[in-house]
C-alpha cells in the first residue's frame, strides 16, 4: 500500500502557528528535533501519509512520533502500533511545499 500527501507550506505555517495548535499534531520530542516550519510540515505530510495507508486515523497525530537517528535520517516510531517497522517513507521539501510518501510493505 502507498500514500502520499503534498503540504503547501505557507498554508501550513497558517494553519498550525501557535503552540495549541502544533502540539495537537507533533509530540514533544518531535517539536524539539524538527526546529524549522519545513521540517515539521515535513513529518505532518508523513503522519497524513499514515492515514492514506491505514496505519492512523486523522486525529491519531500524536500515536506516532517521527525521529531521526544518529545520522539525522527520519524514523517513524511508536508504542501504540504494532508492525510499525514495515513501514518505509520519505519527505522532501521545496520553499514552497512539503511532500511524503509512505509505503506499507
């Protein structure tokens, strides 16, 4: 199964500007490595790629947490979800947009 999801970044920064607002969607650990806008629509674009494969339902945001490693690469976790291991994903961004897909392998 494959999702993807594009973010228009200025729509984002709108849409999640106060810290009620963010902390609905990214957990705190997220919001302390994901400093930049780009970055945070980056893994929002991952969590709404979650729901297109059925992994989370919209409103689920904080269910999954998405991390990077030693080596800066991204990494999706949880507690709550099993088999979240088989789940590859990728994020780009522009200075206009955000994009992810995530396959279910």
């Amino acid at each position: 199964m494959i999702g993807i999801d594009i973010q228009d970044l200025e729509e984002f920064k709108n849409s999640f500007s106060n810290e009620i607002q963010i902390n609905k969607i990214l957990t705190a650990r997220e919001l302390s490595i994901h400093k930049t806008s780009e970055s945070r629509c980056g893994v929002f674009s991952v969590k709404e790629c979650l729901v297109k494969i059925g992994i989370i339902i919209p409103g689920e945001w904080l269910k999954v947490e998405v991390l990077k490693d030693e080596n800066g690469k991204p990494f999706i976790t949880s507690n709550l979800i099993k088999n979240i291991s088989n789940i590859e994903f990728s994020i780009s961004h522009s200075k206009e947009t955000c994009v992810a897909v995530a396959i279910k392998l």
